[in-house]
C-alpha cells in the first residue's frame, strides 16, 4: 500500500512537472531539474534507511521509516562500502602525516567498526559461536541468538581482525595508493556479495523477529542491481588499472560466495542476519588476501 502511494505520488509530481513546463513555456533544462529533484526526494529515504540500518550515522529527523524504503536500502549497501572504505583510507592518509603505518592501519579499522557499529563483526561472531558449538540448525540458531561470547567467536574475531592488519600493512608498504585502492574496493564488493546472498538464499528465523525483516519481503530489481553495481565500479577500474593482477582477487571471493552460500544452505537450510555479517567479513578479508597474494 505505501509502496503504491509513494509510486503514484512520484508520477503525479513528474506529470504535473511537465505539465507546468510546457503551460509556462519553460526550458528543457527545467524540467530535468524538477525530475532530479523527484528522484532525489524519493531515493533520499532509501538512502537514509541504509545509513540508519548499516551504520551509526544519524539521519535526517525527516525520515520517515517505512518497511518498503527499508527493503529499497538495499541497493545502497555497495555505497555504505565506499563511505566504509573512504573514512579508513581518510584516517590513514591523515595519520600517516605523524604515525607509522602500522598505528595508521589499527586506527583505520577502529574508525570503520565504530562508523558500522560493528555491525558486520557481531554477525561473525555470532556465526562463529552458532556454527561453532551447534550440531544441528536448532542449536544453531539458538547459540547465534545468544548475546554471551563463547570461546568460538573470540578466537574468530582475533583471527579475523589480525588478518586483515596484516594484509592491510604488508599492501601499503607496498604501496599507499594499492592500499587506498585496496580498501575502497575491499569494502565495496564485499557488502555487494552480502547483498547477493539475500536474493540466492532463504531467510530461515522468525520473520516477526527478525532485524532484518523489511529486506526479506522483495527482491531489487534489475535497475536496482545496475545501480548497486555502479558504486563498486569506479574504484575497481581504477585497482585494475595500477594493479592488473588484482583482478584475480574477483574470482576468489565468487568461489568464497559460493562455499559460504552452500555451508550456510547445507547446515540450517538458508541464512540469517548474523549469516550476511559473516559472509561480508570473510569476501572482505578473501579479497586483501588474493589482491597481497597476486602483487
């Protein structure tokens, strides 16, 4: 019901554009502009749904949360990588003025778990502990919906995150600009594959209980998919351009995807929220692996 009413009221308001336009004998350039501004006045909620839902970014008062602008955020999640991805690169490019690389490179991750809330990180963690310690999905599930910290998900996170200090500082002594690049990029495709999951894998908790329910109802459509893959694009010519053997590091995170998707499938028949968490976390590391591997 929203979602047709925000539809009818775009149209209406594009129509009534024209119309005005062609009465007062106004510019084409005119028109383009009130159809900018519709778009934007549309888009800016999905938009704002994503920075509400993905990171600690406060929003606009204005905002009007709603199930079909939440689901529609989606789309912008590849976009959230790049904010990600530009805050450490600003953090170390900023640091670097002063510390060593290796402090740069701890106060860039710091920066961007405190930009998602860690957000991403809760989700492995709890994948972790959940697949860790459970033996069949109902254990499973009930371990991931635990808030207590199990051993597991100690030892994954420490994991995780000295991994990816250390790519990350042996990259940029290699070299700055690979580093920016790499991390640009590194955010960037991994929440893209998060996002793919959602449409290739069902949704296996409680949908009145879940954090993520809005996401679950539609699939984006083809724009939608075309506009999320625009946001990677820019920064992933650009890697290619100064490291050509980058690319490789494509191919590896498709084939991480793809096992993640079959182990989450195969042990509780589909994924959840703390699952999407996971799979960002490991194409993120996947990928400033494979890039290091190939210099």
């Amino acid at each position: 019901m929203l979602r047709s009413y925000q539809q009818t009221q775009h149209s209406n308001e594009l129509f009534s554009c024209n119309l005005f336009a062609q009465g007062r004998g106004q510019s084409q350039q005119w028109i383009y502009c009130r159809v900018i501004t519709a778009l934007w006045n549309r888009e800016k909620h999905y938009l704002w749904a994503a920075l509400m839902f993905y990171t600690r970014v406060p929003v606009p008062a204005s905002y009007e949360h709603s199930d079909h602008n939440f689901n529609q955020s989606r789309k912008y999640f590849p976009l959230i990588g790049v904010m990600a991805g530009a805050l450490a690169v600003l953090v170390i490019l900023l640091a670097h003025q002063l510390l060593p690389l290796s402090v740069c490179i701890g106060l860039s991750m710091v920066s961007t778990i405190l930009f998602t809330g860690a957000f991403h990180e809760d989700g492995f963690a709890d994948c972790c502990d959940g697949f860790g310690g459970g033996w069949d999905k109902t254990q499973v599930l009930t371990i991931m919906k635990d808030s207590r910290v199990g051993a597991y998900a100690t030892i994954g996170m420490i994991m995780m995150l000295g991994l990816k200090y250390v790519s990350l500082f042996e990259t940029g002594l290699l070299s700055i600009t690979l580093l920016v690049l790499v991390l640009l990029n590194g955010h960037t495709l991994s929440r893209l594959g998060a996002s793919l999951a959602i449409e290739q894998l069902d949704y296996v908790q409680d949908i009145d209980k879940s954090k993520i329910k809005p996401i679950n109802i539609a699939s984006l459509s083809p724009v939608d998919w075309l506009v999320s893959g625009l946001f990677a694009l820019p920064a992933l010519v650009l890697l290619v351009i100064v490291q050509p053997s980058a690319i490789f590091a494509l191919p590896a995170m498709a084939v991480s995807y793809w096992l993640m998707c079959r182990y989450f499938s195969k042990r509780i028949g589909g994924y959840t929220g703390d699952c999407l968490g996971a799979m960002q976390q490991v194409l993120e590391l996947i990928f400033y692996l494979v890039v290091l591997m190939a210099v």
